[in-house]
C-alpha cells in the first residue's frame, strides 16, 4: 500500500499540532477541553449531547472553545467515565448533576 502525499502532509500536519498541544500541557499544566474531546478516549462511545452533560457536571462549560481543564480534572473525568472509580458521594452527586443540570 503506498502512501499518496497528501496523507504525508496531513500527517505531518496533525504531528504538527499534538506537538504545539504537548507544548501547551507542558506550559500550563492544562489542555484545551477541545483537544481532550478530540485526542483522548474519554469520549469513547459516547453521545454528543450525553457527553455535554458530563463535562457540564464537572463545573466546565462545554460550549467554550477556550475552556481548559488541569490534570487533576482529567483524571477525574477519566475515573468517571472509563474507569468507574469514583468515590460513591461524588458519583452520587454528579448522576443529579446530569440527570438534572439546572
């Protein structure tokens, strides 16, 4: 199978950015909530609109492009949505969180 040149440059291209994103993390100890959604499988198979309310129960807006989180809220989110380790007070209080976002 051979590889065209614009799957080299799109390549390069996608390279190019987890580079300034790597940059970014190392900078501020944060990443945009974009590229977290974009690069990680936290969303794995989830919804859209189910994955709103997620993010929006852990007190981040999704809507904003410029929000960010630390790795500390990462982690969090991560334990709640693929590792199913969260303590039962917090799972409590996130499930009302989503069910019930006003």
């Amino acid at each position: 199978m051979h590889t065209s040149e614009k799957e080299v440059e799109q390549a390069k291209h996608e390279m190019m950015k987890m580079n300034d994103i790597l940059k970014d993390i190392k900078a501020n100890n944060q990443v945009s909530l974009t590229c977290l959604l974009r690069f990680s499988d936290i969303k794995q198979d989830k919804f859209d609109d189910i994955m709103e309310r997620i993010i929006a129960a852990f007190g981040i807006d999704y809507k904003d492009v410029n929000a960010r989180i630390d790795f500390d809220m990462y982690v969090r989110i991560k334990c709640f949505t693929t590792h199913f380790t969260i303590s039962k007070e917090e799972l409590t209080k996130l499930w009302m969180r989503i069910i019930n976002p006003s």
